[in-house]
C-alpha cells in the first residue's frame, strides 16, 4: 500500500477510506498545501499532519503563488478600505511582507495570480481593468499583455515549460484562452455558453500538461489537455462546489465555501483532505508546494535573453518586450523611452496612455498625495506633472515615477480650477473659482501675482499661447465668455461670447483656440489670427476636456471614454474607456521631444529678477515683481521699497505709486474698480477701502498682495464719507451719516456719534498717539460751512476746534500730530492744518486747482490735483519750495494713502488681547483705556458683554437692523446682506437665528445676528406639477419647524429642519392660504384666507396637525397686510391696507380700527402694551399703545423700502 500524499494521519478531518490506490513513481517525495485563509496563509505538512502559519495579521486574502527555489510566497491582499495589493515574503523564513504592485481603490481588482519560477516574473489578472500583466518579482517592468478581451480574467496558469499561458474568462460566456507568456498567439480553448459570476479557478498540471478549472455553476472540475482536447470532468456533491483549485501529479486539490480542503485522484475518488468547520479557518487560495512542480527549465531567456528590460517565454524561443507604452527598437532587444504620451487626470490618480504604440493602455502613475485633482499640466523640461488639488486647495507637482513632490502653492489658495505652464517663461498661470482671479508665479511657486481679477466671476479654463504672449481663459459667472490677455493681464478683450453654455476646457494649438461646451456635441474653434470663430462637429456627447498634439484633438466625455479627432479628417477614434476613465478632470498630450518656441523671455537669456512677461506690441520682455516688491530703476530687478502710495483712480481702481521711481502699476485687488476712500494697517500689510456698489457701499479687506480679501463692514451703507483705523487697538472707524466703529474684522459695530444735532459728517482721522479722533460735521447755522471736532476714540468729550471750513480731504502729520486739510472754495483749493500748540488755523499752500486728496508723509504734503489735467504732485509740508508732479495724466484721484513700515508705530493698553475686552477696546491715553460693547450690547466690569433679551429685528431693501426698545438709541446694523428684498422675517429665540424668505429662489435663509452660520433651506416640496410660490412662513422655534403657505397650489406647507422631511398640512378647494402665525405652545397655526375674485377675506385657525380648521373671523377688507401674535393677552393682530383690529385666539372680542389712516403699511409686530408697524411710504416705524391708541408715535426711521418686522423676547427662549 503506497501513502497517498504521505498521508498516515489526519487531524482536523473526517476518515478516509482509499481504494484503488495510484502512485505516480516519478513523485514519490511528499507535497504540502499552502493556503490563505482569509487572515492568514498557512501551510498544511501531509506528513505531520498538521499546519503552521507562513504569514499572519492580514486583511483578506485571496490567490496566491510562489517560487520554490527562490522561496518567495506571492499573494493578492485586500486591506479594509478595498485596496488591493500583490504582496510578497519569504516561505521559510517568515518576516515582513513586502508591496509588489499596489492596486488603487475602485480602480483595480487583482483577481488571479501565477509565478514564472524560469524568468523571475509574476502575471496577475485585473477583474475590474479586464487586463492581463506581467512585472518582476519586485513589481518593476510592469507590462500589460491582454487588454482587448471584453470579459473579466479570472484565473490565471502558467506553463514555462512549453512557455504557455492560460487565462480564464468569465463574462457572458466561459472562456479558457491560452496564450504564449508574452501575451500572443492567442488560441480559444473552450467556450461554455453561460456565465460564471463565481470565482473561476483554473490550474495547470506540470507534471501531466493537464489544464484544470473548478465550474461553480455545475458543481464540477473540469480538465482537458494544453491543447484544449480530451475534455472530461469530475462531477461533485453540492457541498463540494470548487472555489480555488490547484494540481500537480495527477491530483486535483480545492477549497469550497464551507471551509474544507478536497482532493481528488486518478481513480476519480474524492477525498476531503482536511475540514475547518466551525474554527476560524476559512481557505480560499491553495497552491501544491513542491520542488518537483516547479522543475528547472532551459529558456534563452538565460541573462534575460540579451533584452534590455524584460525576456519572456514564447513556445521554443523567447521574446524582449518592454514596460507598457514603450516600444521596442530595431535591434528587437532594447526599448525606447516614451516620446508622446497623455496624461489622464482623474479625481484622486494621473494615467498615462502611451501614442508611441497602437495599443493605448492607461497605467497609472504612482502619485500618492492626489487627493481631488482639476486639472493637469506638464512640464516637459523637468519632467514633472502639476496638478490643481481642490481638496487640498494647493498646486503641486511631482515627478512621473511618483517622487519629489511639491505643494508648490499652498496660501491662499481656495478653489483652484484650471492651471497652464508657460514652458519658454516657466511661469504658472491659474484660475481660482472662490476667489474669482487669475494668479501667475515662477514654476515653484514664488513670485506669485495677481494679473486678472476685476469683474471676473468664475474663471475656469486656461490657455497659453507664450510665442504669441497671450493668455485665454473662460468664465462661467454673470455670462459665460472667452476672455484674452497679454501674459501680464493687460489688454484684456472678449473674444467669443455667443451661443456658450458651460466652456469646460480650453486649449490652444497652432494659432487655433480650442474649447468644448457642456450639453453640445461640437468643439469650438477660434482663429487668433483671423479673429473668426468656426465648430467641428465631433459627435461626441458631454464633452469634457480636450487637448491638441499632431493634428489631433484629444478629448473626455461623461460617458468614461478618451477619444481622439483628426482635425483634418474629422476621424474619431476612442483609445480607451471604461470605469478607469470615470472622474476624468482633464487631459494633457505630451511630446517630449516638442519645446519648440522662443521669445525674450526665455529662461535661458531673460534677466528679470522675478517675472517676465513677453510683450508682442513691444516684441520685448516685460519685468514684473510680486505684489510686495517694485521693479527697481534697471527695471529687471525687483526690490522691497521703503515705501509706496496707494491711490484710487475713478476708472483703474486701485494703484500703486513708487517713492523711488515714480513708477505706477496696478494694484490687482477683487472687487476694488470702485474703490473710493483706502486706509492701511501696516502690521499684516493689509488695505481696507470703501467700494461703491449698487445700491449701498461696502468696506473691504484685502493683503496688498490681493490674497485675504473679505467684505469688513455691509449693510445699511447709503455712502462712506470718511474712513479711518486704529491700528494700536486694532479698530476701524467709518462716517454714514453717523461715526461707526468695528473691529478690523468687521465684528461688534458700534455708533459712536449720532444725533438729531449732527449734520453731514464727513472726513474723519485718527491718531491712536493721541488716543483722540478728528471729523468735519456741517455747522448748524444753515450754512454750508463745516467744522473740525476733537473726541476720545470712544466719542467721548467731543470738542470744537475749529469752524469755517470747506473741507474735500485731511490727514494728520504724526510728527507734530497736526490735522491738515484741503480748504476748498469755488475753483480754488488751499492747504491749511491745525496748529495744537497755538490752537490756530494755519494756510499752507494757496491757489491750487480743485484737489480732493491729501497725504502727510515724512516732509511732504502729496495731493491728488485737479486742474486741466489730473495729477498727483508733491510739495513741502511748510509750503515752500515748487510743486512737483509725481504722475500726470491719471484719473479722477479720490484717496491717497502711503505703505510705508515706519509709520504705524506705538502701542497702549489696547494693543494687546485688545485690551482684555470681549468687544471693543478704546485707549483714552497711554496709562489708561475703556472697553464698550457693539451697539445694544450691555457692559459687565469684567469686560465681557451681553446682547440685549428683548429687541426688534426689521428689514428694509437689501439689509437687516436692530432696535431695542428705548429712546434715543440708534438702530444697529446686522451684518447680513440679502440679494433680494425679504417679504417676511422670524427670529428663533432658542438657536439665535434670524429667518428670511427669498420668494426669488424659493428658499428660506438663515444666520446668527453676527453674519456666521449661514444656510439656505429650499422650500420646494410639491406635491402637483404646479410649482411651489412661498408666500409667507412662520417658525416654530421649538420643534424647529417653518410652516409656510404657498401660493401657486393655495397650500400650507411644512418642513422641520432636524429631520427635513417636509410635507402639506392644509390643503382644500376654495381656500387660499397667505400670511400666516404660529402659536408653538398652544399647537396651532393661524393664518389669512383671501379670495380676491371674491373680495372676500377670513382669519383662520389650525392645529399644527393640520385638523380643525375653523374660520375667526370674516373681515370686510379683501387683503390683509400681515399678522401678529400677543402670546401675553392671547390675542391675533392683523394690519389691512389702512388700519389694524385684533381678536382673542378663540375668535371672540373683536375689536376694530385700532389703529386708523395708515398711509401704506408693510409689516406688524407686538411686544408689551405696545403694536409696532412699518409704513414703507413715509419709511417709519410706528410705535402705538394698546392701552392708549391715541399716543401714535414715531418710533425709528427714516429706512427705505420697509418691508418687515420682527420682535425677539430671548426670555421665551430661554424657558424652552
């Protein structure tokens, strides 16, 4: 009796009983079994009758392989992120396992996997690229040898004796094709017609040439000869369905999914080797492990075959092949490099497709900090690969084999969408959709600029064409254009604006811009030198990216695929596609033999220290400095000034002057083209400005290189006439018709000096030294005549200086601490200032032209002039000497302000951790200071500061403000703007949240009284094809609901904003719901019913449930206004067209005409014994007792276009 398998004893198994026992003399030494077992891989000795671990602490494991000689165990590892790996450690002496190919997520799914123990190489297949590979042991020379089958490959077997490859095929059909080990010769063996969706094992026997494969589907093993005749099959119980299969010496070896290891022999006995049931043993890849299964063989691939990279086996010979994208030359043994090829950008991963080959096959690059990639360029004279991250907000770049990587732009940097190299400057150009600019540095990121950002919303796409020095890019905010410029900005022009939908991707070639558009099957064309604009028709749907490269367009669509287009033959031909070309961002074609082009600006011979920009009117290279740096008198090198003006010009907004050279450039700042009064807080080199937009002003920030920039102070702005800082305590001061003040980030505004007695403030300074503030008000006495006033920087101890004057601009000169100001009188102007030791007016300089700008700096009085042309000019701060133009010709000059570092000097109590304030902090001298509270805020003497319980919230044109309910007390300005009018506002006593309807995008919006949390909740639900018109809404604060009634389907709606789920509450024929109340604690809504066929009009009751709907009331009037809830007296208030009545909340005590002779009302509210309500036409709140409804009174006003009112009591709040 011979030991089958050296098998005496077996443990963890059931007993076997043998007949008919065969022996194979030729191998008579004993086989073990190597099998993963999902956690772990573990090697089971026939002879022990046991097993040990190999390799332990994994994930999952599936098919594996090794070389016996080599003592290497590969194996296919899925981590718990659905990473795929081929990972590889030694047998014998078991240590760590190392990485040969990592797989990426979503992207591959290595299913099979076999060893060629002759040349040193393992082939893996891909269930998810439907590709077949082969690499070295250490996953280097990666080549993809069957790519063009539609079916998955599953299995995998090799053959080096005869130099075979077998690959089975599931998809429709079951396929065993057998290929020659470089990947041709392909021969069909077998074609089953049905389809296998399990695992597909398939296994060769080395021994007998014997191909072997496990059918799920039939619960059978199937074999036939390497020929694919002599087919049989060995058919099995249903418990012993085979999984992964292995063979060696006429035995069949295979794992089920009941956790038990089968065998089978000659004698078509089938034995269960070993059974694992019940533990935590689940096997699934198995190999036999034997020296004899791997036998040595003669190849010519002995010293890999004389092949420069790869030597594979191919029948009797062997074959050099390389790395996939890379052809073989001539001599049939050595590979070229890669000379054409794309890059493919995805979301998270970069794939190059060869064009030096037919056979185009994506390989990714192994990039691993990409994270969500827009765009993609490259740079072919260093090799590298540049992406925009949007997740990461930063620009990088990297090398094609993954290494050296850079975040080459990391600051200030938000949404950057497109990116484009001028490879003759090496400069970067890029698009910025948040911040709405187009910025350029050097390659690695310094020298960065800002050349384009003035009415630019969305800018997307970039081109460059560096010969002929313009830069194209598309803009997809307030009308979707295609813009040009010089490669420095200038000169900017629309080019193509018609008929575009949604330009996603631009590119230019030979003197022909190229774009595609989202929703339109033809590519758009642009000659630049005919300025005409033609189409091709692609035929290709949802056009995405595109690139150009040898009379070819390369372009990506949404439907997963790379095509390309002749341009000349209109051919269109798809290289690749597939869920590998899913999130296809952009695409870049490569010739790295193609750095053709030259201008002045070449890296090789340019002289500029910084930037240089290639000027094609000037046919010559144009240096440029970063925002913080000026060209230096040589004009190519770039230096940090001492100093430089800042002025505001009626047309060019914003520029910079040079002290040293009198140079003036654009300043690139967003939103700055109407920029009116500037200041500077020189400690973060900053600049704020006063911006006319329509129909208010705003203040805004911004670093003076034009990063940071945010809006400081909206809202309520009809103008700003006078703007100021305090840079010792970190505070911004603004005149609008009253003196506000804020931090320097916009937070806790607070008005310092208003009144009834205060005319037309204007112009005001402030000297932090001092610790006082300087202004020019109107003078009382009916004259236009104006006067200088002296306070604290709280406003307090205010005190007149001077009167008598015509003021149109002031600064302060920090030496002396004087006050100068331009005395302007018909057409003639004179320089005067305030003398603090005589207490004096004194003139200056007399007989300029009109001026209306004034600047103190170190000796020098600098004003913007008026005369027959428009200048800025110099002159003595004494007045002596000439006037001396320092730039001529400009525009309409409105401030001038100095950067210079050594003038905000000092510091006081105020300056640091302002000052132990919570608020605001204001130094009434060096040794001393106060703190205060935003407006309405109450001071604690600890500093802190508590906003007030009751208050009224109102809404007039496109702001929001605050009054509380004393007299002489100014309203206070929310920091909320709104695009549109509000029809209706709430306040949620519990979250602090005040409410808005925006009836023009069917939404409600929310935010904190501070400006933060802001969000938009649609109101869209519908439950007819009618679509939604929100009329009103009322909050329920407590169950955090908005019922709201809509219009178009005369509906009560709902929608809670924990859950969102939303729904109809009333809903009946011959009812029309409109204004509308809710009373949370009582559980129910009360709401108009208004019939205007009809003029006919109720007021309504219903359960928040929507049940017991009963009618309050009819009323004579056909419209009503709006409504109010007293929570105190139960009672509904409701305002017609001229006059307010109330009614309790069971529908009793009807009291009429309260309130009579309103002349156009807009909005109701009630607090205590009194009703407020808006009347937009006289632009007054109204205040009117309850108790005496005679004592009608003024009770804040004037405000434009009232449109509603709110009252907060926090105390209800603060109950629930």
């Amino acid at each position: 009796m011979c030991d089958i398998f050296g098998l005496t004893k077996i443990t963890y198994c059931l007993v076997i009983i043998l007949r008919n026992c065969y022996c194979d003399q030729q191998y008579k030494r004993d086989v073990d079994l190597i099998f993963s077992n999902m956690k772990d891989i573990r090697r089971f000795t026939f002879g022990l009758s046991n097993y040990s671990a190999i390799v332990g602490g994994l994930e999952e494991v599936r098919a594996l392989d090794y070389d016996y000689a080599s003592d290497l165990l590969f194996y296919i590892l899925v981590d718990d992120q659905d990473n795929y790996f081929i990972m590889k450690t030694s047998i014998n002496k078991p240590g760590v396992s190392t990485v040969v190919v990592k797989g990426n997520k979503n992207i591959n799914s290595f299913e099979g996997i076999s060893v060629d123990w002759v040349t040193k190489k393992i082939y893996f297949t891909d269930i998810t690229t439907n590709r077949v590979e082969t690499c070295q042991y250490d996953g280097e020379l990666r080549r993809v040898l069957v790519s063009e089958m539609s079916d998955q490959p599953m299995g995998i077997a090799l053959l080096p004796q005869e130099g075979f490859m077998f690959v089975a095929f599931s998809g429709e059909n079951l396929r065993i094709v057998r290929f020659r080990m470089d990947g041709s010769h392909r021969k069909l063996l077998l074609e089953v017609s049905y389809p296998i969706k399990m695992p597909c094992s398939i296994a060769v026997d080395t021994a007998t040439n014997l191909v072997y494969w496990g059918d799920t589907l039939y619960n059978q093993i199937e074999s036939m000869t390497i020929s694919g005749k002599n087919r049989s099959f060995i058919k099995l119980d249903s418990d012993k369905k085979p999984y992964y299969i292995a063979a060696f010496g006429g035995k069949v070896f295979w794992t089920n999914q009941f956790s038990k290891i089968f065998a089978w022999t000659f004698n078509q006995t089938v034995y269960e080797i070993s059974s694992f049931s019940g533990s935590s043993i689940s096997p699934h890849g198995i190999a036999v492990y034997s020296p004899d299964k791997q036998p040595k063989v003669n190849t010519s691939c002995i010293n890999n075959g004389g092949c420069s990279h790869l030597c594979l086996l191919s029948k009797d010979i062997s074959v050099c092949q390389c790395p996939t994208g890379v052809t073989l030359k001539t001599d049939k043994k050595s590979c070229s490099e890669i000379k054409k090829f794309l890059l493919v950008g995805r979301k998270t991963d970069v794939r190059m497709i060869s064009l030096d080959v037919e056979e185009f096959v994506d390989i990714v690059l192994p990039i691993k900090e990409m994270r969500h990639a827009s765009s993609i360029d490259y740079d072919i004279l260093e090799q590298k690969v540049y992406w925009t991250d949007s997740y990461t907000k930063s620009i990088n770049r990297v090398f094609l084999n993954g290494t050296g990587h850079e975040q080459v732009v990391k600051t200030d940097i938000v949404k950057p969408a497109h990116l484009a190299i001028d490879w003759i400057a090496r400069n970067l150009y890029w698009s910025d959709t948040s911040l709405n600019r187009i910025e350029v540095s050097r390659l690695d990121g310094y020298s960065r600029k800002i050349i384009v950002s003035e009415n630019l919303i969305k800018p997307h796409g970039i081109a460059i064409d560096p010969v002929g020095g313009h830069i194209y890019w598309s803009v997809r905010g307030n009308y979707t254009r295609i813009e040009c410029a010089d490669l420095d900005g200038g000169n900017r022009i629309d080019i193509v604006w018609e008929n575009l939908l949604f330009v996603n991707g631009i590119v230019f070639y030979k003197n022909i811009l190229y774009w595609t558009d989202d929703g339109v099957t033809e590519i758009g064309m642009y000659d630049t030198i005919k300025k005409q604009r033609f189409k091709l028709s692609a035929e290709v749907q949802q056009l995405f990216a595109i690139s150009a490269l040898d009379n070819y367009l390369y372009l990506t669509d949404f439907l997963r695929k790379v095509t390309r287009f002749n341009i000349a033959t209109k051919e269109l031909r798809t290289l690749i596609s597939g869920d590998s070309m899913a999130d296809v961002m952009s695409i870049k074609a490569v010739d790295t033999q193609l750095l053709t082009g030259y201008n002045p600006c070449h890296y090789q011979y340019t002289k500029c220290s910084h930037l240089c920009f290639f000027n094609v009117m000037k046919n010559a290279s144009v240096c440029a400095c970063p925002a913080e740096m000026e060209l230096s008198l040589d004009t190519v090198t770039c230096i940090v000034p001492n100093g430089f003006l800042l002025y505001s010009g009626s047309i060019d907004g914003l520029k910079k002057l040079s002290i040293n050279t009198n140079r003036a450039s654009k300043l690139s700042l967003p939103n700055s083209k109407s920029a009116r009064l500037l200041e500077i807080y020189s400690n973060e080199s900053r600049i704020f400005w006063s911006e006319e937009t329509d129909p208010y002003y705003t203040i805004n920030s911004a670093y003076l290189n034009g990063s940071g920039f945010k809006t400081v102070v909206s809202g309520g702005l009809k103008n700003v006439n006078g703007l100021a800082i305090d840079w010792m305590a970190q505070n911004i001061y603004w005149i609008n018709g009253r003196i506000e003040v804020a931090r320097l980030n916009g937070l806790f505004r607070k008005v310092l000096i208003y009144g009834e007695d205060i005319l037309e403030l204007t112009l005001i300074v402030i000297n932090p030294v001092v610790s006082r503030m300087y202004w020019f008000q109107r003078s009382l006495n009916g004259s236009d005549q104006y006067s200088l006033w002296q306070a604290n920087l709280d406003g307090s101890s205010r005190h007149l200086l001077i009167k008598g004057i015509h003021p149109t601009s002031c600064s302060i000169d920090y030496k002396t601490n004087n006050i100068y100001w331009v005395h302007q009188k018909l057409q003639d102007s004179s320089i005067e200032f305030y003398d603090f030791k005589s207490f004096k007016r004194v003139l200056v300089h007399s007989g300029l032209p009109p001026t209306y700008a004034l600047l103190v700096f170190q000796d020098s009085l600098i004003f913007g002039s008026h005369g027959d042309s428009t200048s800025i000019k110099k002159l003595s701060v004494m007045g002596k000497g000439q006037v001396i133009d320092l730039i001529k010709d400009t525009p309409f000059i409105h401030d001038i302000k100095v950067v210079h570092n050594g003038l905000q000097l000092g510091s006081n109590l105020c300056s640091r951790n302002n000052g132990g304030c919570e608020h605001l902090c204001f130094a009434l001298s060096v040794t001393s200071r106060v703190c205060s509270c935003a407006t309405h805020y109450n001071l604690v003497e600890d500093g802190r500061c508590f906003q007030p319980e009751h208050f009224l919230i109102f809404s007039y044109e496109f702001s929001f403000a605050r009054v509380i309910f004393q007299d002489s007390v100014p309203e206070a300005v929310l920091p909320i703007y709104s695009q549109v009018k509000s029809s209706a506002i709430a306040f949620d006593e519990v979250r602090n949240f005040l409410y808005w309807l925006d009836s023009s995008t069917t939404s409600v919006s929310r935010v904190h009284q501070n400006g933060s949390g802001y969000e938009s909740i649609m109101l869209s639900y519908s439950e007819s094809s009618i679509l939604p018109d929100p009329y009103d809404f009322a909050l329920d604060q407590f169950s955090n609901s908005i019922y709201w009634t809509d219009k178009n389907n005369n509906a009560i709606k709902f929608i809670n904003l924990f859950t969102r789920k939303n729904g109809t509450i009333f809903h009946e024929n011959l009812y029309f719901p409109r204004k509308i109340a809710v009373f949370p604690e009582h559980g129910s809504l009360f709401w108009t019913n208004e019939d205007l066929e009809s003029q006919k009009c109720s007021i309504m009751s219903t359960k928040i449930s929507g049940v017991h709907s009963t009618t309050l009331l009819k009323v004579r009037k056909s419209i009503i206004v709006d409504i109010a809830i007293d929570f105190i007296s139960h009672r509904l208030f409701w305002l017609d067209t001229d006059s307010i009545h109330s009614i309790s909340l069971s529908g009793k005590d009807f009291i009429d005409n309260i309130v009579q002779n309103i002349h156009t009302p807009v909005a109701l509210a009630v607090f205590g014994q009194y009703l407020f309500y808006a009347d937009s036409s006289r632009s007054f709140i109204y205040k009117v007792s309850k108790e005496n409804i005679t004592t009608q009174t003024v009770f804040h006003g004037k405000y434009e276009h009232l449109s509603s009112l709110v009252v907060v009591n926090l105390t209800r709040g603060k109950v629930f």
